[in-house]
C-alpha cells in the first residue's frame, strides 16, 4: 500500500478550476500571482488608454466644430453687416431722389404757370399760323395731364431684383433727376425770355394794320400814280380807295393808339392812329368819328363810320399807311391777312 504525500500550496501560484461542462471533469491550471495581477491591470490601463485617446479626438472634434461655427457665423455677421449697409445705402438714396423728385414737381409747376401764361396768349390773340395746335394744348408739361396718373391695365412677368440692380437704378435714377434739372434750369432761364418775345410778338401782330378797315372790300382808286378825279391832272394817290354806304362801320386796321382826330377841307373827318414799327393809319373822309385822341384801340375795334367828307366825289374811305413818316402802299398789308 503507497501513501501519497500532500505537498504544500506554493504561495506565488494560484490554482484556477476550469469547468467547461457538467458533465467533464474539473481541470486545475496554475498560474502565478504576479500574472493574475498583471492582466486585469493591463486591462485597465489599455482601457483608460483608450478613454483617454476618445477624449482628446473628442476634444478635437469638438474644437473643430467650434472653429467652423465661429467662422460661418462670422461670414454670417459679414454678409449682414454688408446687406444692412446696403440696405441703408438704398435708404439714403430713396430719401434723396424723394427730396429731388418733390423739388423737381415743384419746378415743373412753376414751369406749367409760365407756360400757361403763354398760352393765354395764344388763345387770346387767336390761332393765326398756328398749325396743328390744338388749343389749351401747348405742350405736355401740364400738370393735370391724366397720362401721369394712368392706373388701368398693368401686369407683366415676375422678374426678382439684385439689390445689386437696385442701387444702380437708384444710381441711374440720380443721374436723370440730375439732367432733368439742367433741362428745367434751361427752360426757367429761357421761358421768361420766350414769354417777353410773346408779347412782344403779339403786339406786334396785332398793331401790324392788317385788318380790312371797311365791311367792303372793292377798291375804286389804287395807290400809286393817277389822273386827279376833279382836275384831270397826274397826281399822286397816298392811299386806296375802297367803296362803300355812308354809315357803314370803319375798323382799327391794328392795335394802337389814336394819336389824331381832326377835319379839314381835303381830309374831310379824319384818324390817325398809331401802331409798333413805325407805323401808321389814316382813315379819310369819314361821316362819324367814334374815338378820342390817346384812346387805346384793338385790331378790328370800330372807329367811326363811312362817308364824303372833304375832297371826295363819293361815300368811300381813302385808307392810307405811313411807315416812319412815309407813305407806302397798304394793300400788301391787307392782303397778307385777306389773301
């Protein structure tokens, strides 16, 4: 019979049983202490290790993230900053051009006054050589013109704007308000100027004797050289003869003042009246004078009336037109406004 002997456990081993299955034996492995102790702290560190790795590309990751934030929100700030400038840009032009535009309103206004006193002109005096201009019609620039109020019948595609295109607009607009007040500087100089001419025209057209003095208009004696009617003799006609009734209404050839009313043997009841340029008017052989001297007369007024005053064979006006003292034939002045 053996004994067996029971050796002592060695202090630096540890013995680990190794079940794999209940029904398999249990198997014993040793091994040492200083490893058992080693592996869980192995163990340990390779996992704070990798904590530790995870943290810093964390850390990473996370400054990353920080950075770009901070850089897209300073793009933001800018394309702000930049949209806020030019949106007060925009505003510092509308309010300009919206200054301009009153001024230029104001401007045409007055524009409108000066040209409507032009026309109260020509439609006082008449349209003679006017053309094709309707009356009341001078130009366009009158302010109650419905053209610039048109409401009705708009529309069209939508087409978005770049402020961008915005701020040339405004820039372009500045430009037009600019030449559109040069032009109005022009035409403030020019229009009192225009407006005097008017006048001046005016008076002109009506002092000018043009107007047929006689309801009549059959010429007896020319001017010009002919046989005196009570002696026979060549002599000298000053004026024209025209035919007519006693009484019939003699007429202002032109505007002007009446600087004669006298009789005398050879004139009969006779007017002078004066007119622009030098000119002057006599009416011979009337039956009425119906005006003062210095009185004021129109084109086309009545002065007197017809008849056989004076040196005369019969009721006729003798019309004659002198032009700075001298006599001069009347009837071309006539007929340029009797054809």
């Amino acid at each position: 019979m053996k004994t067996a002997s029971i050796g002592l456990p060695n202090p630096r081993r540890i013995t680990l049983l190794v079940l794999k299955d209940a029904n398999q034996p249990v198997k014993q492995v040793q091994v040492s202490k200083p490893l058992v102790v080693a592996v869980p702290l192995i163990a340990l560190l390779s996992l704070s290790g990798l904590i530790v790795s995870l943290q810093i590309q964390s850390n990473r990751t996370i400054d990353n993230l920080e950075s770009m934030l901070q850089a897209q929100q300073l793009r933001f700030e800018a394309t702000v900053t930049d949209k806020d400038a030019a949106i007060e840009r925009l505003q510092n032009e509308v309010i300009a051009l919206s200054g301009q535009s009153r001024e230029m309103m104001d401007r045409m206004e007055r524009m409108a006054e000066l040209e409507t006193e032009l026309q109260k002109f020509i439609d006082k005096y008449g349209s003679e050589g006017s053309g094709s201009q309707e009356p009341g019609k001078l130009s366009s620039l009158s302010m109650d013109d419905s053209s610039w109020y048109a409401s009705d019948g708009v529309g069209g595609e939508f087409i978005a704007v770049h402020e961008t295109e915005i701020e040339q607009l405004a820039e372009d607009t500045r430009k037009q308000f600019a030449e559109m007040s040069k032009l109005l500087d022009e035409m403030e100089r020019n229009m009192p100027a225009t407006l005097q001419i008017a006048e001046q025209t005016q008076i002109k057209l009506a002092g000018t004797p043009t107007e047929w003095p006689t309801l009549s208009q059959r010429i007896t004696s020319n001017f010009g050289y002919r046989s005196d009617p009570f002696s026979g003799r060549a002599a000298f006609h000053a004026g024209i003869d025209i035919a007519g009734k006693t009484g019939d209404p003699i007429y202002a050839a032109g505007a002007g003042k009446v600087v004669t009313v006298a009789s005398d043997s050879s004139h009969g009841k006779y007017i002078v009246i004066e007119h622009p340029e030098g000119l002057e008017s006599w009416y011979l052989h009337l039956s009425k004078i119906t005006v003062s001297e210095g009185d004021e007369v129109s084109k086309g007024q009545q002065i007197g009336k017809l008849g056989n005053t004076g040196r005369s064979t019969g009721p006729h006006l003798h019309f004659e037109i002198l032009k700075k003292g001298k006599t001069i034939d009347p009837l071309p002045y006539l007929k340029s406004n009797n054809g």
